[in-house]
C-alpha cells in the first residue's frame, strides 16, 4: 500500500476567499472517488488548528500500489481537477510513502 498525502496553502485576500478556494479544492478532489483505478481512499480535510504555519487543506489518500499512484498521477479525471485548480494555491508538499505490512 502506498500512501499520499499532499498539503496546499491556498490563494486569498481574505480568510472567508482563502476558505472559499479550500472547499472548491476539497470538492473537486472527492469528485474523484471512485474513479481512479487502484486509489483504495480518498480523505480531504481543511486545517481547523489556526496556526499561522499551518497548510489550508489536506489530501490523504492509498493506493493499492507505486504503479497504481504513477497511474493516477497522470488519469485524465486527475489531470482536469489539477487544470481546474490552476492558480489557486500558493504553496505544495507532498510525501509518498510505503506502509509497513502488518506482522
């Protein structure tokens, strides 16, 4: 299994705009559930702590394997939401890691 979690901070003047971009973020991405190939889940959250050095929103999702995430990387239905999203964020991290098998 593998897992991929992806930050964003968000583009906005104002609080309620930078909030307003994370919930069309947040719906795009779970336009996405159930179809893509091999993604066994799919979670969005948006950041509740107020920190100042907090990311705006969260991705986490699984794959059933490298293959399935280098798949979806470049899924057409993927492709079109990062399209939609253009210019809407002012920051991105990323970590892509393997689950250690269960004993």
């Amino acid at each position: 299994m593998i897992k991929h979690i992806v930050m964003w901070n968000m583009r906005g003047d104002t609080p309620a705009a930078k909030q307003q971009a994370a919930l069309f973020l947040k719906s795009r991405f779970e336009s996405l559930l159930g179809a893509i190939p091999g993604m066994a889940r799919l979670e969005i959250g948006l950041d509740c702590s107020g920190v100042d050095y907090a990311c705006d929103v969260v991705l986490y999702s699984e794959f059933e394997s490298q293959q399935a995430l280098d798949a979806y990387a470049t899924h057409p239905a993927h492709l079109r939401v990062r399209q939609e999203l253009e210019g809407m964020r002012i920051a991105r991290h990323q970590v892509d890691y393997a689950s250690a098998a269960a004993p």
